[in-house]
C-alpha cells in the first residue's frame, strides 16, 4: 500500500515535470505523454488517473497563474472570450484550459494503464510462452 | 477472462478515441478564431504573448559601435542616449519592434500589396489595387535612386534607416517564440524587415493622407448641372470657398462672395457612365471607402504664437494630427539623442519609419497639417485594342507590371498591372473580384497620375530637419519634401515663428482643356487629347510662406493657404471648410499672455465656429414665424438653443438639436436638385453659410418638386419639423431637454485587427467635426454616432524651456493589448483634457529614477 502511494506520488512528480517540460514545445497534443506514463508507472488505474490529471492540472495551473501574474495574460483570455461568451468570461477559457488538461491527463493514464495491461497480456505473454518453447 | 479482456479493450479504444476526438476539436479553426489547442493552452498561442518590458535588461549587440541606454519613462515612452547615430536608429528599431511589430507588419503588407498572403482570397482585390497604385513599384525606384545618391555622396541619412531595420530583425531574430497575439491569431510569423518595407510604409503614409477621387465624383456633378445649369456647378464647387482664413495671412483676405463663371459644355455620356462604374467597384473595396469617407476629415490643426503672445517670452508651438483612431495609434512617441551628431530630438514617429513626421529638437520644433495641395489628377484616354491606347493623338502600347500574388490557402495569382504615361489603369480589373459593376470591355481606361507615384526625396528632407539648428537650415532640408504635402508650422528658441505649406505642386498645362471646362486638376483630363500635361513642379521659394507675422500667431487648419494675393500657383482644389481655423484666429487674436496651460485648453477646445455660423439663423427664422408663444416643444427647443454657448458639450442639448437641425437644412436645400439630376457628393458646408447669410432666396432653397417657392427660412422650419420628428423618436422621448449630446455622440477607437474585443470605447464625447478637438459623426442613420477619428495626438513646445513641453496620444505606446501602455494614454490623459510632460530635458546620466520603468542597456558584443 505504501509502495503504491509512493509511486503515485513519484508519478504525480514524473507527470508535474514532463508536463512543464513539453509547455516549452509548441505541440499541445504532446500532453497526452505525461498521462500514458503515469498510467504506465501505477498498477491501480484510479491512481494513474488521479496522478495524471492532478500533476497536468497543477502544472496547467501554476503556468496560467504565473503568466496572468507576470505577462497579464488574464486580460488576452478576456479579449478572446469575449469573441464568443461576451465580455467579461476570460474565466471561463481559464477553467475550460484547466479542465481539458486534467481530462487529456484522465485519458492519457487510461490509455497508458491499460495499454500497459495488453502488453503485459499478449506481447509479453507471447514472448514468454515462445522463450518457454525454445526452452 | 474474455468478457475482462473485452473491456479492457473497450475502454482504451474508448479513451484513444475520445483523446482523437478532444484533439481534433481544439486543432480546428472556429468562426475567425484559429484552433482553440494552439492559441489557448500553456506553452501555445497567448501564453507566449510578450508581457511588460523587463525592468533591466542587458544585450550584446553585434555590429554595435558604443553603449546605446533606452530608458522607458512612466508612459512607456523610450528615451534613447548613445554617442553613435547609427546606434540609436538601431535601438529605435528595436523599440518599435517591440512595442508595434504586428502593426508595422500590416503597413508594409499594405503598401506592398501583400495582405493576402496572411488573409486569403478576400484581401486579394486589395491586394490588386495597391500593386497596381503602385506604392511598392515607386518605393523600389525612390530606394534605387537613395542608393545612388549615397554612392555619390549627396545623401548620407542610408546608414540610419539601415541600422534602424537591423533593430528591428534583431527584435524579429531574438524573439521568435515572443510575437504579439494577432500572429498567433493569424496564424503567421513575421519576415525580417528590409529598406523597401520602409521606404514602402512612406508612401503608404502618402497615400493614406493624399489618395482621393474627388476629381471624378466631381465630375458627376459638373456633367449632372452641366445640362440643367452650368452655373449651378460653379455655386456648388468653387474653388474659393467662402469665409476662409488663409493659412498665410500675407497674401489678403478673401471677398465672402468668389463664384466662378462657367459655361456649358458637350456631355461625355460614356465617361459618366464608367466614372460612375468604376467609383461604384472601388466604393466597395473596404479600405478606399474607408479613405473616401475620411478625406475630409483627415486634418490637423497646428498653430504657434510668438514671444509677444506668450506669457513666457518666447514662441509656444501646438499640433495636433488627425490620423484616425486605430488602436494602437499611427503615432509613437520616441526621444533620441546622440552625442556625435549632435543629434537631439523628441517626436511621433510611424512605427516602420526610422524619422519623426512632427516634433522638436534642441534649437527648433515643427508641427504639420495636411497641405490638402491636389497632387493628384486623373485622366481617361480611349483605347486601342488591348495593347494600345490613345495618348496626345497618338497610338500608344501599355507598359506592364507582372506580380505573383501569393494568396493564403490557395496557388499564387498572377497579376499584371498596365501602365500609361501618366499611371496605372485602374479600372479593368475590379470585375472578377466580387465587386458590384463588373467591368464589360469598356473603350475608356481611367489613370491617376500621382505625385508619392514618382522617385520623392521626404527622408532626406526629415533627416536633415532633425538635424537643423535654424530656420535657414530647417528651410534647406524642408525644401526637399514632397508629399503628403503639409503646412509646415514652425518655432524656435531664437524667437521666431514661421509658417510655410511644403510639398511638390505640379504645373499643369491647361491650354487644351475644352472651353466651359475647369482645369487645375479639378476635373479628369482627357489624356488622348493630351490635355493637362504636368509641365514642372511649383519651386520651394515660390510657395506662400509666413515669417514672423506682425499678428503674432499663426493657424493652419487644412484651410485655404494663402489669400487672393498669391498668384503665382494653383494651389489646390479640396480644402477644409475653414470652421477649426475660424474658431483657432478667434482664440488667438483675442488672447494675450497665453501661458502653455491656455494652449492646453485650446486643444481640447469643442466650441463650435459652425454652430455659431448657423444657429442665430435657425432660432431667428423659428421665432420670426412663431413670434410670442410657440407651440411648448419648439419653445423647449428654443430655450435650449437660445441659452447655448456654441459648446459641443457632450453633457448638453442643445448640440443634439443643432446638429440634426444642421443636416437636415443642407439636406432639404441641396436634395432636391442633386436626386433629380444624380449628382453625387454635397456642397460644403461654407457653401451652404454662404447662401444662408448672403441669399436667402437662392434657387437652391428652393424645392423643385413642390408647385411653390420656398425661400431659406421656410427650409429652415421644414428642418426643425424633421429635427423634432427625429430626435424624438431616436430618444424616445418628446422633452428636448433631455437629448444630450453624449447619447448620439461617442468616441470609439477600433482596433486594427477588427476584432470588437480589443476595441476601446464608445465613451460619451463633445465636439463635433468641426470643433478643434474634431471628433465627426454620421446622423443619417437613426443610431447612435460614432466617431473613429480625431487628433491622434496633442503636442505642445514650450521654446522658454523645451522640458516643459507636452504631449499625449491618443492610445498608448504599446500595441500589445495585455500592457497597460495598450490604452494608458488614452483613459488617463486624451480622454481626461491632459498631457504628460516628454521628459526631454532628462540625459542619460539624470533620468530620475522615479520616471524610470524600464532600462535596456545595449553593449557592443565583446565590449
């Protein structure tokens, strides 16, 4: 139990990381990587999942609030709501970026658990049982 | 085992496919908006928007040859110090860059017809007119013969403009992953800037100042009364019109009454027809129904009293330009000095040009108004087959521009553009762009021939006036300016004041003009006749010119130049109505001891010289026909004119009722006859004064379409009626007390982008167009008004003490719509009636740290 909590604190580290590292590359898409290795490194897909959407939202948030803090980004947001919701609902781009990365992280531990689960099942299986066959 | 297996299957398909939809979703464009992923997630898009200006930074800079200081003052303005000119042209590239870039980037798009490229097919008839206007063409050749000049040692100013746009693609070079929102907006990444750009968004400045048709739409009408009444013509578009002041006041007043005699001539019914086609396609082209529209309210006031006047003993110098409210605004605020040169100036610069268009050094200042001189003629030849027209009598081939239009989402177009000898033809080639009036193989070509359309030497003439020490010298370098023309104001702290209108002024030759028909470049000229022929340009010394007048002040208001003494020149055809400098020689002939707080208040001055021109004749001509006791809502309208001031308060009534009253008087006067006989734009307003004080049974009061005649007074009651009616139903609400002013009249600053969130405003304003402090509105729609344009910046030269000189803009410093230099300027300063000192008088070594926001320091790399 321990040793699960630990790796789903290492992981919500691993995943605060590469998601801070990949804000320096201009391909969002790439956020999907941090889920898919927090899925990979806890066995139990809750924690995967809990670690991938937290690490990539406190990421996301520290991000949005250091730039909003340093470059008054909060004002673009607001301009740029306003071309859709009306004046005034920067918060909601906020909340939208905020949530979306969590569920890019969601989705990236799901993808990575359980791809990590067929792996184990087939691939490995199938090398297992041709090494055994050699044997 | 199998139905576990089967989940587990069904659910990383479910998630891989939910993740493709998410990321397709945030990677497609919505509405105008670029994909929601790349311009709104961290690491993307406005995240890597650049922020304030670090408060200290520190950058070696290849190819620097001394330290160069930009200390940013509390408004974000640079003050730029080095011991090495070329060094400072860089560093102000490199601020302009910073501050304006994406705004630098559309003026040479413009100019060189490349805006397509970042805005697809729609931009490309755009695109296509000013290719063929030809502002890039004559900016390669203008490029070409500066090079030359360098190379033979006439001009020495090339380094500058060069390091200037090295500044400004180091910016470029080091900032790559840091470009302004309207890129990630658009999509797109800046090129590197290079001399034509420059060159280029100079006569974009031209074109933006100077590009008209008025000698078409004026042909309308000439052609429209030339059947009914030649005279009705010359009424309407006098040359002279009345009630002006002339900017030179040493050349006679003018009489009230000018009208030309005309006679009549044979109707070119084709030239009407494709005239009339061709303004109609161009009317549908956004940015020149944008320039028809402003012309004329594009203006300037600039006035200058001398030591006499002052209360400091010395000259006071005031200008204020009238460029339109984009935000961020045409101007940027910049001081630069620089030891070896001696070089010390503080000034608006475009940002894309390295010099200052106003401004003061240390010795002496300028101010500029549009010099509305007519370097513009247009001239219709009839064709010759396709390669061929008719010039002078003769057969003539085209010459040709070929361009390659490269057009965002779709193959590059082929262009080509056919030139006569006197300029582009600009009507065949609007039909396949979705305007109106397709083009259908007309036997007439139209080609404007330009003066910007010509190698101009306007760098070489601002350069050495910010290096000018006297009024001889600052007349030497003034002398090699050429367009937009403009009315130079001067002063300096020798005491002196001047005033002379600058640019180049073409002489035409008018000998083979039909009798009946108005030279001077007023109407197109018919080319295969070869009549109006530019023959030589107007010499320097031969233009009017004020020096030290024994008034003690002098105006320039875009009104007539000189008076009726001055006959060496035609001058030219559009000018202001003259209401601004009426009411500006009024506040300065009748004040003394003018202190720079006073100027202060004559820039933000909104009394009306108009409505003091037509009010008394509507309250005079109300009261006469209702005497003692009018009906209660026009007593109402009465009380409020009566106890008016002529103040375009925005606060007031009064303003409301006359304005509308206004409009509809020169709409009931003048409609008649111009619907019936399709003429085309209206009288000037001085026009309509004139008929009104000096002819109140003009034929032009009266209606042609009734069985009566009405004569001024009774146009004027059928205008309150139309006034009341309106205004009424606009506020909802019978009391006239309560139509303020501010309800209909706002202020808006649009955003260049175009997009509403990044707009300023509306904020409730005062003036009119027609007020010192002009903010102009439309009232023909029954919505509120609102004004895109007015002075774009208030500068003051105190010459007693060149630090207490004052400026402000109307905007801010910064493009960047996240910095608080984006509108600074305009909510605390335009908008409040203030200024903000230019700390001019500050050195490098003194700039009082309590100014200082931010200071870059430049090292020459390895140094």
């Amino acid at each position: 139990m321990e040793k699960e909590k630990m790796i789903l604190l290492l992981s919500f580290i691993v995943v605060y990381c590469i998601t801070s590292v990949l804000t320096l590359i201009p391909v969002w898409h790439l956020i999907i990587i941090p889920g898919i290795i927090a899925g990979i490194m806890n066995k139990s897909m809750r924690y995967g999942i809990l670690a991938a959407s937290t690490g990539v939202l406190t990421c996301w948030l520290v991000y949005v609030l250091f730039g909003m803090a340093t470059r008054n980004t909060y004002t673009i947001l607001n301009q740029i709501g306003a071309l859709l919701f009306g004046s005034g609902s920067g918060w909601i781009f906020m909340l939208l970026i905020l949530l979306i990365g969590a569920i890019f992280g969601l989705l990236g531990a799901v993808i990575g658990n359980i791809g990590l689960v067929l792996v184990n099942r087939y691939v490995l299986s199938e090398n297992r049982k041709l090494k055994s066959l050699e044997n | 085992m199998i139905t576990r297996e089967k989940k587990d299957i069904i659910k990383i398909v479910s998630a891989i496919l939910t993740t493709i939809i998410l990321m397709t979703i945030f990677s497609i464009p919505i509405l105008n908006i670029p994909s929601l992923g790349g311009l709104l997630f961290p690491g993307n898009g406005i995240w890597k928007v650049p922020g304030e200006i670090p408060v200290r930074e520190l950058q070696s800079i290849s190819g620097l040859n001394n330290d160069v200081t930009i200390i940013r003052d509390e408004w974000g303005v640079p003050h730029i110090y080095g011991s090495n000119e070329s060094d400072v042209f860089f560093a102000l590239g490199y601020c302009h860059a910073q501050d304006r870039l994406f705004q630098m980037d559309m003026f040479r798009r413009i100019a060189r017809g490349k805006m397509a490229e970042i805005l697809g097919f729609s931009a490309l008839k755009d695109d296509k007119l000013n290719l063929a206007i030809g502002m890039e063409y004559w900016a390669n050749l203008t490029l070409e013969k500066a090079y030359e000049m360098q190379d033979m040692g006439q001009i020495d100013f090339i380094p500058t403009v060069e390091r200037y746009i090295e500044g400004i693609n180091h910016y470029i070079d080091t900032h790559k992953n840091e470009m302004p929102l309207e890129y990630y907006l658009l999509n797109f990444e800046p090129q590197k800037f290079e001399p034509l750009d420059v060159i280029s968004i100079l006569k974009f400045v031209s074109l933006y100042y100077s590009w008209q048709y008025n000698d078409l739409y004026r042909y309308i009408n000439y052609e429209a009364f030339n059947s009914v009444n030649p005279v009705w013509y010359s009424e309407t578009h006098t040359p002279y019109l009345p009630y002006q002041i002339p900017v030179c006041p040493n050349y006679g007043e003018f009489p009230q009454s000018s009208f030309a005699e005309s006679l009549q001539s044979e109707k070119n019914e084709l030239l009407v027809e494709e005239i009339s086609r061709f303004l109609s396609n161009i009317e549908n082209i956004d940015f020149q129904k944008e320039l028809i529209d402003s012309y004329c309210s594009k203006g300037s006031n600039n006035w200058v009293i001398d030591g006499i006047k002052s209360n400091t003993g010395a000259p006071i110098l005031c200008n204020d330009q009238h460029w339109g409210w984009p935000i961020p605004t045409f101007l940027y605020e910049t001081h630069v000095v620089s030891t070896d040169t001696n070089l010390n100036f503080y000034g608006y610069t475009v940002p894309g040009l390295s010099f200052p268009i106003v401004g003061y050094n240390q010795y002496l200042g300028w101010g500029a108004t549009i010099f509305p001189a007519d370097h513009l003629d247009w001239y219709y030849f009839n064709t010759d087959g396709d390669s061929n027209y008719i010039y002078n009598g003769s057969s003539v081939p085209y010459s040709y521009r070929n361009y390659e239009i490269k057009v965002k989402g779709q193959k590059p177009v082929a262009f080509t553009v056919k030139d006569t000898v006197h300029g582009p033809v600009l009507n065949t080639f609007l039909a396949n762009e979705g305007v109106s009036n397709p083009f259908e193989d007309p036997n007439i070509i139209l080609a404007p021939k330009y003066l910007p359309n010509s190698i101009t030497y306007e760098f070489v003439a601002i350069y050495d006036m910010i290096h000018a020490k006297n009024r001889a010298e600052f007349d030497t370098a003034s002398s090699n300016y050429a367009s937009p023309p403009i009315n130079m104001v001067y002063g300096d702290i020798y005491g002196n004041i001047a005033i002379r209108p600058t640019g180049a002024i073409p002489i035409r030759d008018d000998s083979k003009i039909p009798i009946g028909y108005y030279g001077n470049g007023s109407l197109p000229y018919n080319g295969s006749n070869g009549e109006g022929e530019w023959v030589d340009y107007a010499p320097f010394n031969e233009l009017p010119n004020t020096l030290n007048p024994s008034q003690h002040y002098l105006v320039s208001a875009n009104q007539i130049a000189a008076g009726p003494d001055y006959v060496q020149h035609f001058l030219h055809n559009d000018y202001a109505e003259g209401y601004r400098a009426r009411r500006l020689n009024e506040l300065l002939n009748y004040s003394e001891d003018i202190s720079v707080s006073t100027m202060a208040g004559f820039q933000f001055d909104i009394n009306s010289s108009m409505g003091k021109a037509f009010t008394p004749y509507f309250i005079n001509a109300t009261e006469n026909y209702y005497g003692l006791s009018p009906p209660s809502q026009i007593d109402d309208v009465l009380e409020e004119l009566n106890g008016w001031d002529y103040v375009m308060d925005k606060e007031l009534s009064a303003p409301t009722i006359y304005r509308k009253w206004r409009d509809f008087f020169k709409s009931y006067t003048f409609d008649d006859e111009f619907s019936t006989y399709n003429a085309l734009t209206k009288p000037r307003w001085s026009v309509l004064e004139y008929f009104m004080k000096e002819n109140e049974t003009s034929h032009w009061f009266d209606d042609i379409n009734t069985g009566g005649t009405e004569n001024r007074d009774d146009i004027i009651l059928i205008a309150l009626n139309a006034t009341i009616e309106w205004l009424e139903d606009f506020y909802d609400d019978p009391d006239p007390h309560n139509w303020k002013w501010g309800d209909i009249h706002k202020l808006y600053f649009r955003s260049l982008t175009g997009l509403p969130s990044l707009n300023l405003g509306p904020y409730e304003g005062g003036g009119e167009g027609y007020t010192v402090n002009p903010s102009g509105i439309s009232m023909n729609e029954k919505e509120v008004g609102y004004s895109y344009g007015g002075a774009a910046h208030r500068l003051i030269i105190d010459f007693s003490n060149l630090s207490n000189s004052r400026t402000c803009i109307a905007g801010g410093q910064r493009g960047l719509s996240n910095s608080k230099h984006y509108s600074d300027q305009l909510t605390e300063l335009f908008l409040q009636g203030k200024h903000h000192l230019t700390y001019s008088g500050y050195s490098v070594n003194n700039f009082p740290d309590s100014l200082t926001e931010s200071i870059i320091y430049f090292k020459p790399d390895g140094g």
